[in-house]
C-alpha cells in the first residue's frame, strides 16, 4: 500500500528543486480494507441489468425516494393476455418500442412502478432531460402512469437491484387483462387482437404507432416527479 508522499526540497547548483518521496509497505488484506473503507465511506451500490440511472432524495420526513430506471430496446414481446370471461390466457406477441422501466423504493420498500415508451434511447440523445416520455398502450396501468401489479410478488428478502430485476420479469410473464384498458385511438392497430395480428405482418409496426404523451412527458418532469415521493 502507498502512504501519502513526502516533498523534500533540495538546493543545488543555485536551483531549487523539490523531490518526492514515496513510501511503501506491505500490509495485510485487511489493513487494505480499512484503508479503502476510510477513503470511500459511501459503498456504491449494485444496479439492476439494464440500468441507464439511479437517483434519490432524503426529503423532510427523513424518508430516503430512490428510484431505478432501467431499459429495453424495442423487440417483440410475448404478453400472456386473459380476457375477462375466458377460462385460459391467450398468447399475444406485440411489436413494443423501446421502454423505460421506473422502480421507486420508499426507504426499503418497493413502492412504485411505471412504464414509459420511448422513441429514442437515452444514449441516443444530448441532452437526456428533454427525452420525450409516451404511454405505452397497455392495459394495467393508472391514469397516473403506475402500474397496476396485481397478484405479481416480488422476494422482499432480495436485495433492490434483483428486486427490481426479478419484478420486471414477473411483470412480463404476468397475465394481462381487461382493467385498465387503454384508447387504442389513433394507432395503427384497433386493439390487442389485432396488435398481434399486425406485429406477424410487420415486427416493427411499432414505428408507424403514434403514441400519446406519458402523464409526465419528459424525462426531467418525471425525475421531478419520482422525487417528490410519487404517488
């Protein structure tokens, strides 16, 4: 390990000249470690796959709003959809945009999770906090953007970052269904039937979609929004 440097300052030859002198030693593991500690008090932590930001906020009632913002890129995706009379859900593949995942934690509990579409990736614009935010028309979600979840459980012993990891899988492979229906107006499809229908035509019909504004319609605004404490 190397201790902090001395300066010595020599004259010669009617010049001034500083040296530095480095001192090492060899120390145990655990010397290192309570070095490193005493250098960098505030451990980083581990982020969810898929990560593009993290942000939190202590606010007046001494209550840490963390939130983790992680990505997809547009594809394909397998939705298990149930009606509300049918017996057995129904397999929908839907051509998604690319999407933006929010997960807010009130202290330690998970709290909050929205969906916003996107027609650019965050590294594909400069400057991130103009990024326009869409509602993605999909049912299950509030008025207010968040989600509803539903019977979708999450392993509250995990630690955040595969909380967040494991609620979005659940989220995916979750059955859909009639609540919460969003206005298909306007779209290039008249429904989720017919979603799935066009996405075996065309994967990519989701560049044609026309997608309303999110409850917060950019990114700056639904920063603001999640550090307020959300919903």
């Amino acid at each position: 390990m190397a201790h902090p440097e001395l300066r010595r300052i020599v004259h010669q030859n009617g010049a001034t000249i500083i040296e530095r002198v480095i001192r090492e030693r060899v120390v145990s593991t655990s010397d290192w470690l309570n070095e490193l500690q005493k250098s960098a008090p505030s451990p980083s932590r581990l982020l969810p796959p898929d990560c593009i930001d993290t942000f939190s906020v202590r606010r007046r009632d001494n209550i840490i709003y963390r939130t983790y913002v992680t990505v997809m890129q547009a594809h394909v995706q397998p939705c298990q959809y149930r009606a509300r009379d049918a017996r057995t859900p129904r397999l929908f593949n839907l051509s998604w945009p690319a999407t933006l995942w929010w997960f807010m934690f009130t202290g330690q509990n998970l709290t909050g999770v929205y969906l916003t579409a996107v027609k650019r990736l965050p590294y594909e614009v400069e400057n991130l906090t103009e990024l326009e935010l869409f509602k993605l028309p999909m049912p299950n979600q509030y008025v207010e953007g968040h989600f509803c979840l539903g019977n979708v459980e999450v392993d509250v012993r995990l630690p955040e970052w595969k909380r967040v990891n494991q609620l979005r899988n659940n989220v995916l492979n979750s059955n859909w269904n009639d609540d919460l229906m969003p206005d298909f107006t306007g779209m290039p499809y008249t429904g989720l039937v017919d979603w799935d229908a066009k996405t075996r035509d065309t994967p990519s019909i989701h560049v044609e979609a026309t997608y309303k504004p999110f409850v917060y319609p950019t990114y700056r605004t639904m920063v603001e929004f999640m550090t307020s404490g959300g919903r």
